[in-house]
C-alpha cells in the first residue's frame, strides 16, 4: 500500500499522532504527520497523498481543512476522524467532498481498512490523470495510433515512413485491429492528404455488383441502370483506394482490378472509353494473402502488384501494455459522447482486462469502454447486463456505530430519492444537490442499480 499512496495525517494531539504513525508503519504506510491544518494546507499541494484529518481542532477545523482541500483538488479523497460529530454533521461532510468519515476512538483495522480504501481510489485518480496526460499530450500520429508497445512504437514508424510515398500496401490483421484506421494514416498523413479516401468492403459487396462498384457504370448499361454511375476507381483519382477484405474480391474481378492497376486506367460498364486515373492502393487482409495464391484463391499477379510494401497490426492480446491507455481514450470519449461523467477505473476491472484475450480486438475492447462509460454490465468485459443489486433496503434497522449509521442513512437517502425520481440521475442530482461524479461514486461504493427504481 505504501507504494500506492501516501497519507497527511492530522491531528492536535501529539498522542494520537504517534499512535496512528506507528499503526500505519506496521502496515507499511507512509504518513507526513502535521499537527494543524496550517501545516497540513502547506503539505498538500506538493503531496500526492490522500488526507485524513480530525474534525475538533484549534484555529482552522477539519471541516474548513476540507472545503479547502476540495477546492483545491476534487478528487483527493479525505478521510474526516471525530469523536464530537453526530447524523447531521457527517452526512453534510460527505456532501461537502469527504470520502469516508471515521469515529474516534476507532480500532485500528477499521482506520487502516478505510485509508486502504481511499489510497486505492487516489491510485486509479494518478493513474487516469497520467493516461490523460499522456493522450493529451500527443499530437500526429500518436494520437491516432495509440499505444506505447515496441509494436505500435514500430507501426508508427512504418506508416509515417510509407505515407511519404506513393506504393502501394498491403495490411494485414485480424478482425478488429484497426485495419482501416491504419490505411487512413497512411492517406491522412501524406501527399494525397489533401484528396479522397474511398474505402470499400469486398466481402460486403454482392459479386453480381462488383464489377460496377469498382469501374461505374453508363445509362442502360444493365436492367436498373437508369443513371451513370462513377466507381470507386475513378471516385479516388488523386488520392487513396482503400480495399477492405481483399482476399475475398472474386478471381474474375481480381484480373480487372490488375488491368486496372497496371494501365491507371478505368472503363465504366456499358462504354469503351478509358478513363485515366491515379490511385494509390491499400488493401487490407485477415489471411496471408502470399498463402491465398499457394492455395489458388488468389491471383500472384495481383498479389506482387498490391504487396509492394506490407504492414502487420498485431492482435490486441499480443501488446496488452497498450489496453489501458486504449481503454480510457475510448472509455473518455464514449463519456463526451453520451453526456457522463468520466469514470474511474478499479483496479479488479483493470486486471480483468488484462487477463481477457480479446478475440475481437480493439473493436471488442471499444464496446467494453463505452459499456464501462454508460455503466451497463458488471465488469468490464461482461456483456450481459449487470444483476439486480442487493443493497441493503431502504427500512433496514441502524446500527450503532457512527460510520455504520452515516453509511446507512446515505444510502436510505439515495435510494429514496432514487425512488422519488424513478430513477432519473439527473433529477436524483438535482434533489440531492450533488455532482454527478459523487453521486456516480457513493452510487457504485454501495452497490445502488438506479434501473431498479426505473419505472
């Protein structure tokens, strides 16, 4: 925990310092102790470290400590310690910011218990911080291909390196992996930047259509050919063809496309007049196209004609380094999207993507981050919606200790005013007078489903 954290401990009390400074270092928890929230307010801005301080104290008490450490920073947890505080007083700090509220005297494992707690959130707060910092703080290419893995690192390169020419490429990749984004890199940043990108799925388009997808077709050309019709050839002149699933373009198709390439000339279906073109070729491939022509699904000559020069995305399990960076780009962006707050991620959930395989790559993981950021499933690779919660009820019996009760009557209170406004979050935030980040947080902390109480 002390490589997590650490914590300013405050407390007027030359007793009580002592005796949490040596429970919490037989724990290993690093502790900046401070007699007052003078000392404390000097601490603050140059520790990363949450605060735990007591509420009773001289001059500036816990209570102002708070209101000026959540203006300082919102999301440093603090910890509020007090032997005089009552229903009332907790339940107005933890509307104020505090994250826990801890009764003195208190046993040692409930005081280590709730600094565990608060230094695992002000880890995943670093960590989302330091994700942001870092997408932030890309431009170019690194903000389109993300990630820090030595592949990616080298992917990069590669892209930048054949952007600047006009060969054609062949990527290749597993569903999912980004083939398209890839292929736009390459038109986006080069000299054809300024012109068309004209994408086209083969294994998307009927083979009867192919032949007029591709080189366009004249009036009365075939039954239904009321119009002309430009194919996607002659569509991206100046720029880039981008051909998706390319080992699935039909043989017959595969020896117009070569005709195409070699002569940088089209003729539309029902015309025999050669249109000039100047196009420059990505094509994208699940399968090693070089075993498709050993196979005879693929024509060679086309093949050498496409494979100038080849680009290999490697599927998500083989650089998991680069999931979580991934994961809040797409998760934050999701947020923006649907109008939520940010959401932090725990750390049991960043284990559970790490350990996942990702069968359908990015793509999978894209869907697990806008899940995450509209809270639907209970974890962050399930699918299935999350099970109804089994929060205690709203008339369960109190109980006697002091956190215990403010515990309770936080959750009676969301849970009612859940009630009250069917569920609606906006209209809870608005009666409670809380931002929707802390309702989200107290929402997950005591397992509330707000779907319950829709209706």
């Amino acid at each position: 925990m002390a490589e997590r954290c650490r914590v300013i401990f405050v407390d007027d009390e030359a007793s009580v310092r002592l005796a949490v400074e040596q429970w919490l270092g037989l724990v290993g928890v690093e502790v900046v102790m401070c007699a007052s929230a003078r000392d404390a307010l000097a601490k603050l801005p140059v520790e990363d470290a949450i605060l735990v301080t007591d509420v009773k104290m001289p001059e500036t008490d816990g209570i102002e400590l708070l209101r000026i450490a959540v203006r300082q920073d919102a999301d440093r947890p603090v910890v509020l310690l007090t032997g005089h505080g009552d229903i009332a007083m907790a339940v107005e700090a933890m509307r104020g910011g505090a994250y826990d509220f801890v009764e003195k005297p208190f046993e040692p494992d409930r005081l280590v218990e709730t600094i565990r707690r608060a230094c695992e959130k002000w880890r995943l707060v670093l960590e989302n911080r330091r994700l942001r910092a870092q997408l932030h703080g890309k431009v170019g290419i690194e903000s389109r291909i993300i990630g820090t893995s030595p592949a990616i690192e080298t992917l990069r390169r590669s892209v930048l390196d054949l952007a600047s020419t006009h060969v054609n490429v062949v990527i290749r990749g597993e569903t999912g992996t980004g083939k398209e984004l890839v292929a736009r890199c390459l038109h986006d940043f080069g000299q054809r930047a300024a012109q068309p990108f004209v994408a086209i799925n083969c294994g998307a388009v009927p083979e009867t259509m192919f032949e007029s997808e591709f080189f366009g077709h004249e009036v009365g050309a075939f039954t239904g050919a009321v119009a002309r019709r430009v194919g996607k050839f002659e569509h991206a002149n100046g720029g880039t063809l981008f051909m998706d699933e390319i080992e699935s373009m039909p043989i017959a198709l595969q020896v117009k496309t070569l005709r195409a390439l070699q002569e940088q000339a089209v003729e539309r279906l029902g015309s025999h007049k050669s249109i000039r073109v100047d196009v420059r070729t990505v094509a994208a491939a699940k399968v090693d196209l070089l075993g498709e022509v050993h196979a005879g699904r693929f024509r060679e000559d086309l093949y050498y004609r496409l494979d100038v020069a080849e680009l290999h995305i490697p599927p998500l399990r083989e650089r998991k380094e680069d999931i979580p960076l991934l994961f809040e780009f797409m998760a934050s962006e999701a947020a923006a999207l649907h109008g939520r707050e940010p959401r932090p991620l725990a750390d049991a959930d960043l284990r559970q993507l790490l350990a996942h395989d990702w069968p359908g790559n990015v793509r999978e993981l894209k869907n697990a981050a806008e899940r995450h950021a509209i809270g639907i499933g209970s974890g962050v690779v399930s699918v299935s919606p999350a099970a109804p919660s089994s929060a205690t009820p709203i008339d369960a019996p109190v109980r006697e200790s002091l956190s215990a009760q403010v515990e309770q009557f936080e959750r009676t209170c969301i849970e009612g005013a859940l009630k009250t406004c069917r569920g609606d979050i906006k209209a809870t935030m608005e009666l409670l007078n809380l931002p929707r980040r802390t309702l989200n947080e107290k929402m997950a902390r005591y397992g509330i489903d707000r779907r319950k109480f829709a209706r």
